[in-house]
C-alpha cells in the first residue's frame, strides 16, 4: 500500500487541528519536537502536563498572525541607483492540517512530544519554513524550551550525501514496506556502509538517542524478516549494537551504585538518565539499562551542570576548520581501543592520512604531535 502522509498523521494524533480536503496538489510537510528533559528541567515533570502545553503551543499556532516585510522586486532613481523593494504580509497558519504526537504510530515505541504541519501553497511558510519557525520560536520562548531547530547545530562529521544516506535507511525501514526492506536489507555493502556513517555520526554528535533508536528499528526489522545480519562480530538480528565512552560509563555506574552525579542537558544521554529519573519511557534509556540496572534511578542522585548553558538562547557557532578536524580526534580517541583503531576510524571518515610525530629526547622517542591529511589534501 502506498504511503499516505496524510493518514500517518492522523492515525495516532493526541490532538489535531485543522483539515485537507482531498486533492491532487502536492502537499509540503514539516515536523517539529521538543526533548521532554525541556519541561521536566522546568518543573514540568508528568505526560498530562507536558501534553497541555503541547496543545496550548499548536492552538496558538493555528490563531497566530505574523507580520513580515518581503522584498518585492527594485526600482531604479534618476541617479541610476537601485533600489530594493519591499512589501508587508500578514502570514497565517490557519489553513493546514495541524496535529500534535505523543507517542509513536507503534505504541511499543517512545517518543519525543512533536507535531505534524501539513499544508499547500495557500500557506506561506517562508523559505526552510521560516515563518512557521519564527511563530514556533515566539511560542517556545512563553515555556522556556526549544524545538528541535532551535537547538544548536551539531558537527556530525558527514557530508549531505551522506546525512541523506542514513535518512532514507531510516524513512524505509519506519514505512515497513516488506518488499522494499527485503530489497534493501539483501544488499549487505549499502547497510554495513550506512551502519558505519551512523556510527560516525554518533562519534561526533554523541547523539545515541538518534543511533540506537535506528538500529532498535533494524534489529526489530531484521526479526520480523528473520534475516541475519553480522556487523562487528555482531549479529543485528539478536543484539543491538552500541558503544558509549568513558565519562557515560563511569556515570551509569555511579547511578547503579545509588550514587549522585552532575548532568549536563546538552548532552543526549544526560538527558535520557533525566527522563528516566521521571518515569518518562525511553528506549534509549532502556537498552542501556540491560547493562546498567537503573529501576531504582531518582531524580534526588541528579545535579545539574551550569543552568545557565541550558536555559542561555542557541548561538550561532562558527567552527574554524581546524578546530572541526580537533574535535574528530578527540571524539574518536573516546573510542578507540588502540592507536591502530583509531587511526583506522580517521580513515573510515574520510581522512587519507593520518600520522603521530614523534623526536627523540634524552635517548627516548617520544610522541608530539599529529598531522592529518583530508580528503583535500590540505594538512593540518
């Protein structure tokens, strides 16, 4: 059966707003969420609570108006000089199909709270949806969160090409088309090399909530198909496939033990512990606990880590090339089990070469510096 948008909207919505009539036009979608550790770090800390602001923020929405100024064309003086001009637009929302999501269309699955806009070209969103951001954004503000497009943007390392790879394994295997995921899944060198980008994301952005709900959705489609599928010594049909470095360790430890430790909410699993503290349901949460026993996790064993970067409004960050390949050495180091390993997954990323310098001193050899080659060839 062909995919519907329209209908997956609709089928598990907690609330909507707004309709469609059926036409042949081509209808424009955007989505939208909210991490559920925004409102809990707020006071906000139950699924009632969280699902009426929810509402309150999609009605608003539906009866906003924005004023915007548009260029409109130039005008050319006597002097020769151009001149842009311009023309002011009252843009409304009130013409789409609107819902809100607080579950997943497989109710086994946890999700982030987050709504669906579906509309045609009767609605001006503005160019990358600017405009239905900037009324989102206004909203935000009121309850002291961020969307997702709110949120800092992360350095993962990877080209479009290659964030677009990930996406579409992701878009198929979520639709559950049976013959397009056998075709898919067969061809074993186009999923071990999206599994391989996946990781690198994960490498750079230490986003695990976006790794291990992608390989859970493998790993569950792998045994719907019964297929096998070894990456890593590992079989993604019996066990799903995760790593998590050193500080994340020593934390899930110190939970375990009953212990209180500092989280930081820029960090994605920081705030999966937070939600779990809550009672929130979390599968990222949940496949780390097979490791770490965290039933008995309470918000009382939480201290957080300098409120002011949480609540402090997004920046614009500018990486200097070098500090972009400082970082791809210093995420990869977290998880390299030798110097080999780890100059292979420099590899595997991208970069030609990679080499430790080293002098000899005091009739010792000793390791100073490094020098990586990119794709470009430009050494740093």
């Amino acid at each position: 059966m062909k995919y519907n948008i329209k209908t997956h909207i609709l089928d598990h919505a907690h609330f909507v707003s707004g309709d469609l009539p059926e036409t042949n036009k081509k209808l424009t979608h955007f989505n939208t969420s909210v991490c559920s550790s925004y409102f809990i770090r707020n006071g906000v800390t139950t699924q009632k609570e969280i699902d009426t602001i929810m509402v309150k923020i999609l009605k608003a929405i539906v009866e906003k108006e924005l004023t915007v100024k548009e260029k409109n064309g130039t005008y050319t003086k006597k002097n020769g000089k151009k001149v842009q001009k311009y023309r002011t637009r009252i843009i409304k929302f009130d013409k789409m199909l609107t819902a809100y999501h607080n579950r997943h269309f497989n109710s086994s699955k946890s999700v982030m709270p987050h709504f669906h806009f579906l509309f045609d070209g009767a609605t001006r969103a503005g160019k990358d949806f600017m405009y239905l951001k900037q009324a989102l954004e206004e909203e935000a503000k009121t309850y002291q969160i961020k969307f997702n497009f709110m949120e800092e943007r992360q350095v993962t390392g990877l080209s479009k090409k290659q964030l677009s790879r990930i996406e579409n394994m992701s878009w198929l295997l979520n639709q559950g088309d049976i013959v397009k995921m056998k075709k898919y899944l067969f061809n074993s060198v186009k999923v071990r090399d999206t599994v391989d980008l996946l990781q690198t994301h994960y490498q750079n952005t230490q986003n695990i909530s976006y790794f291990l709900k992608l390989l859970s959705v493998l790993n569950q489609r792998l045994k719907e198909l019964n297929i096998d599928f070894i990456y890593k010594n590992i079989n993604l049909k019996e066990s799903i496939y995760f790593f998590l470095d050193t500080r994340h360790k020593n934390m899930l430890t110190s939970l375990e033990k009953g212990r209180t430790v500092e989280i930081n909410l820029s960090n994605v699993l920081d705030r999966e512990i937070l939600k779990k503290a809550h009672h929130f349901q979390s599968d990222v949460i949940d496949i780390v606990s097979k490791k770490f026993n965290l039933e008995n996790l309470s918000p009382k064993q939480l201290r957080y880590h300098k409120k002011d970067d949480w609540d402090a409004p997004v920046a614009s960050k500018i990486n200097s090339f070098r500090k972009l390949i400082i970082q791809d050495l210093r995420n990869t180091l977290a998880y390299a089990k030798s110097e080999k390993d780890w100059k292979n997954i420099l590899l595997k990323m991208g970069y030609i070469k990679v080499s430790i310098n080293s002098s000899k001193t005091s009739n010792k050899r000793v390791k100073h510096s490094i020098t990586v080659t990119t794709k470009k060839k430009s050494k740093v």
